[in-house]
C-alpha cells in the first residue's frame, strides 16, 4: 500500500480552471492484489508524514490499482508514475480536492492503447469512488517542459488528447516534494527548470485568470463564486512562486501575500480567504485589480531561487 504524505491548493472539487487547449525513491516492492483479480508487484512509495486512514488510505489503494494497470497496460513505454498538488503539500481537503497525477511515457500513445486505458479507467471507476476526482496527465519524456507538446489528460471520467503547455511549475513541486508512485527518480529525468521558464508559465497563469475574468465576458467561469475565489488565491500562489521559487498551497500563500500586498488589495484576499466556495461573488474590480498588481510584478521583479 503506498503510504501518501508529504515528501502542487485545492481546486474546488472535481475542478480544472486552467484552459483545456492550452522524495523520495520507492522502497521495496510489495506484493498486493488489484481490482481486476491478478496478483503484481507494486512498488510502495515511502511515506514523508502520517496521514489518516480515512479518506486517505482508499486514495492510497487507488494509486496502487492505478499503478499496476498503468505498468499493465503500458509496459516499457511508462516512466514512472508521480503524485503531486495538495496530496503532497499537507493540503488535501477530502470534500474538494483531486487526486493530481502525472504518468510520464517515452513514446506518444497509439489509439490502441488508448483504448485499453480507457477501458481499465472505466473499470477501475467501477472499484474506486475516487476516481471521480483523478486529474492523470500522460506526458512524454523528451517534452516536458514544452510549450505545445503532446500530452493526455484523465478528468471528469474521460481520457482525452488535450497536448501539454509545458507547465514548469508541476514539476516544480514534483522535484521539492512530490511523490513517486513507481518509476524513475524525477531528478533524473527533469530539465534544468530556469527562471525564464518559470516566470513564461506563471505568466500563461494569470493570462488564463484574466482570459476568464475579464477578456472572456461569456465565460461560465467569471459567474461562479467558487471560481472567483480560486483566481484571488491563485493570484497569489503566483506571487509566492515568482518571489520564492517555490510551490505552496494557494492558501497558504494567500495569507503569506496579506503580509506584501499594497494594502489596497488586501480585502479582496483577505475575503477569499476567508470565504468557502460557493457563498457569495467576489467582486470582480478588485480581483481585475490585483491581477492588474501580478501582472506588474511579473514584468518587474526577477523569479526567486527554487529551495
């Protein structure tokens, strides 16, 4: 059983406001049993803190069924299977958030093989409840970092060929505290991630806020107080990455940006702070302010040293 804990907060549940277009080393196998009836040897990621049984460990065994298939139904084309977001960042919330993964593989997926996947997820939702809330992402290898690369995505029960924007910030957190599920270590495989990296994708971040709130007056999203409140704290967890080079829970880096702010956008943080998704709008000036705000920062201030 992998033991989940903390080696990139939460989306509303079953939630993925980005555009669709756009630490340790396994220890020992363990022998269990999957869904499907086989017997497999899976490898046990080492656990980095003590998380509670429930809900955590039915997410544990869904990593573990999800493991084997994945080595099933891939064989040599996967890498390596790595957890990341608020599972890893002692962030969960089990009524809201997902279960963030990324498979990495060395060649694109044939329609077969698509197929098959597409198969086993089906099956597998038939065995785990949490799967409602898995977000897999299938990456290649050689395209990690890409902007415009190939890629899949698992969410909302469907597996569909989405491409990849090369989102540096997930492998940002894979590296400083994410899991392995199976597979290689992702230190060896990662390219260097450097600033003008990390500052292109924080910056394809709050264009992806703005485009919702603002450019796109017709979108769903700008009407939804949850989504609302997700923009306000994500604006955030981009400053905190662009200052620190790091990850954090939105959260987390929401209360440590009330203490940088100019003082006229703290309101508007301070309230989705506070608020639960799903009570009433946030205003959208002042969250078009401090967007305005990171978007200034973004041009100006140098992207801060990872670690």
């Amino acid at each position: 059983m992998i033991a989940l804990g903390r080696p990139q907060c939460c989306s509303p549940r079953g939630t993925d406001y980005r555009p669709t277009p756009l630490r340790r080393r396994t220890s020992r196998p363990q022998l269990t049993r999957d869904p499907f009836g086989g017997r497999r040897f899976l490898l046990r990621a080492t656990h980095l803190y003590q998380m509670p049984r429930t809900p955590f460990q039915r997410v544990a065994t869904l990593l573990d069924h999800l493991a084997s298939r994945l080595q099933a139904d891939l064989g040599r084309n996967v890498v390596g299977l790595y957890v990341y977001e608020s599972l890893t960042l002692n962030a969960f919330d089990a009524r809201r958030s997902d279960v963030d993964c990324v498979a990495v593989i060395r060649r694109p997926l044939s329609p077969g093989v698509v197929s098959r996947l597409r198969t086993t997820f089906g099956r597998l939702s038939g065995c785990h409840s949490w799967m409602r809330r898995l977000q897999l992402t299938m990456l290649i290898q050689r395209e990690l970092l890409q902007f415009n690369g190939d890629g899949w995505l698992y969410q909302f029960g469907r597996l569909s060929r989405t491409g990849s924007d090369g989102n540096p910030i997930i492998w940002a957190n894979i590296l400083e505290s994410g899991q392995v599920v199976f597979g290689a270590d992702p230190h060896t495989f990662v390219p260097p991630i450097t600033p003008a990296l990390m500052r292109a994708a924080l910056e394809r971040e709050i264009s992806y806020l703005r485009t919702e709130l603002v450019t796109n007056r017709a979108s769903v999203w700008r009407r939804r107080a949850a989504y609302r409140r997700y923009a306000a704290l994500t604006a955030c967890r981009i400053l905190y990455t662009l200052e620190t080079g790091r990850v954090a829970p939105k959260r987390t880096a929401a209360v440590w940006a009330l203490r940088r702010l100019p003082s006229v956008h703290r309101a508007i943080v301070s309230r989705a702070i506070a608020r639960p998704a799903g009570t009433r709008l946030l205003p959208l000036g002042p969250l078009r302010g401090l967007l305005d705000h990171i978007e200034r920062c973004l041009v100006t201030a140098p992207v801060g040293p990872a670690g």
